[in-house]
C-alpha cells in the first residue's frame, strides 16, 4: 500500500456555483483538509458531541470564502463552557516515514496541524480553512446540554455538549503515564534569548502548561554534553557543569538543573526527572578543564577505568545534591537505545556509587534488565512476555511503550492521519501497558510554522507543538486519546465494581480492534477510535 494513500487527505472537489457569501461547516477531525477543498452543498451548521466533567474537547469548522473574494476573519466562540476557537495554519511536509536522511526529492505538501492560538484574524481569498474549537468542561459542570456558537466571518453555526455524570482525574492524577522529552535549547534558538535568562522561561512557560494539561510524568534533564550526538537542530547542553580541578578532583555547578527542574514544577510538572545519560550515542563526555582553562572530552567506552572514576564522582556528588533537594526518590539516570553490555556496566557503576538511584531505559527488551529498571519501555511494535507487565506492576515499575522513526504508522509525524494520535495511547493501555513515550515535544527545525521536514527522520518527528505557544491538531488530539484511555479505565472499574458483565463485555469489545493493533485500509485508526468513542458515550450514560 503506498503510504500517502494512509492518511485522509480531502482535495479540491468539483464546485457548485460560487456563493456570493462565506460558508461555515462543522467537519471531521480526522480529515486534513486542502485549502482548495470545496464544501458540501449540505452544510452541517448544528452538531451535539458528548464529553465528560473534566474533559478537553476538540471539534473541527471548515470556513469557506468563495473565489474571486477575500475576507479578513476572525473567530469567536461563545456559550456556557469555557471555550475558544483558532484557525489551523498548514506547515509542509512530505510522503518519508522512515529513519535516517531525510531525501531532498519527495513531493511536498502542506498539512493543516498548526493550531494559531496567536492570531486574532486570518486575511482569506478563495480558499477554504479549518477553525479549531476547543471546549474545557469544568469539574464541576452539571450534567446536562450546553451550546456554543461559533462565529466566523458573520457566520454563526451552534456544537451542543451533552456532559455527562462521569468525571475525569486531573491530568496530575490520571493513571495513564505521559513521557515526551523536552528540548528547552530550541525555544531559547528560536525566542533569540540567552539559554536560562528571564526570557527564556517566560517562552519555556506555555509549554511546559501544555505538557501538565497532557497530564506529563517527567522531566528531561540532561548532565552531559549531547547525549544523541549532535543529531538534532538544536543542541542538548548540560545542565550540570562538571570541572576536573587542578588537583585531579571534580566538583559540578547545579544551577541550571536546579532552576529548570524547579520551574518545570512550578508550572505542574513535578514527577520523575530523567536524566541524561551515562552512555551518550557517542561515548564523549565534556568537562572543563581547570588547569588547561577549556573544555575538553573524555572519549571513552563503559568498561573503562576511566569512564567508572568519571560516574563513580558524579553519580556519588549528585545523590548527595538531589538528597538535599528532595528529589532524589523522584531522579531516574536514564539511558535510549543502548546495547546490553553497556547497560550492565552502568548498572554496576549505579549500584556501587547508590544503589537506590532509579535508572530507566528505552529501548530493545532484554529479560537480564526487566528487574533492574524502575522504566523501561520498549518500541510498540514488541511485546513482553506473558506476565512481565503486571509482575513489574505489583513492584510499583513502569512500563511503557514508544514509536519513533521506524514505524510508519500509526505515528506523531505530520503526514500521519490524525486519528493515529489517539489511537497511540489507548493502544499502549488496552494492551496492559502503563503509557507511552515520544522522543521529541519542541525539539524545532530552523522554520518550524512552515516546514516540519527535518535534515533526518520522518516530517515532524522531531516537533508536535509550535512556537509561540501554539498548539497543534497532533497534540490535542494526543490529549483526546490519553482522555479516551482514562474513560476506558474508568468504566472498566465501575463495571467490575458493579458487577455489571454486559456492560464490561460491550467495552471490551469495542477496545479490541485497537488491541489487536491491525491498522489496514479496511481498519484505519479513524475507524477503531470512532467506534470505541460512540460505544464509551453510550456507556457513559448508564
């Protein structure tokens, strides 16, 4: 099957005669629609969606201005819930779902993703453009009917909520574990401030609120120089300055981890911190050199003399320091993708500096580490074995899954179908699994609101959020999928609980086509999402 043929791309349609006047639709969520797209002659100007206390709501509008006019429009939201509405903006991308170089000679398109929450009006000539609604239904809503209007351009339609009983956790209490890595050095790039300034977190701020509504579990901090090699836009700095002193001693500046750590819980994110690492993509190490008065490298390997006196320090030094800061029952030292003998020789080195250290890797499984990591995930593509999961539960460990460049879908690129975002999470937790993991949550290109294809990877592997405190199709509906694992959850306690097998036996089945993890032309993540949201609104109802 070609892959550009997998995601729902809506193109330009035979057009009926030009309205003299601008035409507003409810639409799909799980079609990308082209700027040339034509609307139906049926326009759907009223729809009900159905949500519970607690929940983020999204729901697509398509405005239309006729050829041969331009229009200046903005977007207004207005009802009983809070509420608001922006236009999708389209960022470029292409047909490549695959690691390594990214080939300079595929098609390019462009995708609606970016969610402008910046921009107050859009300047509109004979096209078509998705509007964005997002509806955050209190806690403490009533249940009941609530209406939206929406109006664009003098064109009003109305989205009615039926909210039910239900209600879900605060994203800080949800079950669902959430693991997307940060790379606070992008923002800094693009913002044009200096790293760690005043203005840096000020920019870093919207972000970080993004990642705890998502319900975020940590932190990523990083302790060396560049753990993944300088394969990305931006480079991973310390935030541990480490110095060898004149007398062959080392010593290490906290500040930045301090600083970035407690900011990140400032703004809700207060769980594990996941740091990097002690075996980089490239076994260098730099630190600054007293005597010489610059930065040098440790090039080295694991089983070395010289790379256990460099941890054996660090690893004591930074116990002591996160023991201080009562974080260290919180601190993971965390490694991606690194062979089984260098996992083993770092463990001996943890162990024999602070043996309570937790360590976490993503990786391929390895049956000689599933008792030693506190988080392990493996790529959603394997399995453990019968048992492991909830043997590692009982243990109170963590069990993840992840995607990256090497599964072409369902994935988080930009050319993926949007519906593969909310098949992700409920996949990892119908299959027993604790949540998910992705490597990269603002890790920017150069132009990121108008390019998503990197030097490397998959387009928009690298990104899924956008600068300026943008929001974008692929998060909210990241956010719709881990909300649609909690409700999951949730009826399948109340079932048991209630002693209710019919009920429990209806969900489970509408959750086992995305159990099964078969996504085909004949079974699209659109489809096994649709189905288990219309049968979890029914269930919620009881």
């Amino acid at each position: 099957m070609k892959t550009g043929k997998s995601i729902l791309i809506a193109t330009a349609m035979l057009a009926n005669a030009a309205s003299m006047c601008a035409q507003l639709t409810w639409a799909s969520k799980d079609i990308h629609y082209a700027s040339d797209y034509a609307l139906p002659n049926q326009l759907t100007t009223d729809t009900l969606i159905h949500a519970w206390r607690g929940e983020r709501v999204g729901a697509v509008a398509l405005i239309h201005i006729p050829q041969g006019q331009t229009a200046v429009c903005s977007a207004k939201i207005s009802g009983q819930l809070p509420a608001s509405a922006s236009f999708v903006d389209y960022v470029l991308t292409d047909d490549f779902r695959n690691c390594g170089i990214h080939p300079d000679t595929l098609p390019a398109w462009r995708v609606p993703d970016i969610i402008d929450t910046q921009a107050g009006s859009v300047h509109l000539s004979g096209e078509t453009r998705p509007v964005w609604v997002t509806v955050e239904v209190p806690r403490d809503a009533k249940p009941g009917k609530y209406k939206e209007t929406l109006s664009v351009d003098g064109q009003q339609i109305s989205l009615n909520i039926s909210v039910s009983e239900m209600t879900l956790p605060k994203p800080s209490q949800q079950a669902f574990h959430l693991n997307l890595w940060q790379q606070p050095y992008s923002v800094a790039r693009y913002g044009k401030v200096e790293p760690w300034s005043k203005e840096h977190f000020n920019l870093l701020k919207p972000y970080a609120q993004y990642l705890a509504r998502a319900g975020q579990s940590t932190v990523s901090a990083i302790l060396f120089y560049e753990p993944w090699g300088e394969q990305s836009n931006d480079l991973f700095l310390p935030m541990i300055e480490t110095t060898k002193k004149a007398d062959g001693s080392w010593s290490y500046d906290y500040r930045i981890f301090d600083r970035w750590v407690q900011f990140m819980a400032d703004n809700g994110i207060d769980g594990m911190i996941e740091c990097f690492t002690m075996i980089p993509w490239e076994m260098n190490f730099r630190y600054y050199d007293e005597s010489a008065g610059e930065y040098r490298f440790l090039k080295t390997t694991t089983d070395t003399p010289e790379y256990r006196d460099l941890w054996l320090n660090f690893l004591k030094a930074f116990a002591s320091h996160l023991k201080e800061k009562g974080w260290f029952e919180r601190t993971m030292i965390s490694m991606d993708e690194r062979s089984l003998s260098d996992m083993l020789n770092a463990y001996a080195i943890i162990q024999e500096a602070e043996p309570r250290f937790k360590i976490s890797l993503a990786g391929n499984y390895h049956p000689e580490l599933i008792d030693k990591l506190y988080s392990y995930t493996i790529l959603l593509t394997e399995a453990y074995p019968p048992g492991t999961v909830e043997r590692r539960r009982e243990k109170g460990l963590v069990t993840n899954l992840y995607t990256c460049c090497s599964r072409p879908e369902p994935n988080l690129f930009s050319n993926n179908a949007s519906a593969d975002a909310v098949w992700i999470p409920v996949y990892c937790t119908s299959t027993g699994h604790d949540g998910y993991l992705h490597w990269s949550f603002m890790n920017w290109t150069d132009n990121p609101l108008d390019d998503s294809r990197f030097k490397l990877f998959a387009p928009g592997d690298t990104y899924f959020i956008y600068p300026e405190g943008r929001s974008s199709v692929r998060y909210e509906r990241l956010v719709e999928g881990i909300q649609l694992s909690e409700k999951a959850r949730l009826l399948r306690e109340k079932f048991i609980a209630n002693g209710d097998a019919a009920s429990l036996d209806r969900l489970e089945k509408a959750l086992n086509p995305i159990k099964m993890g078969i996504v085909d032309t004949r079974s699209t993540t659109a489809a096994t999402v649709n189905y288990l949201k219309a049968t979890i609104d029914q269930l919620s109802s009881l």
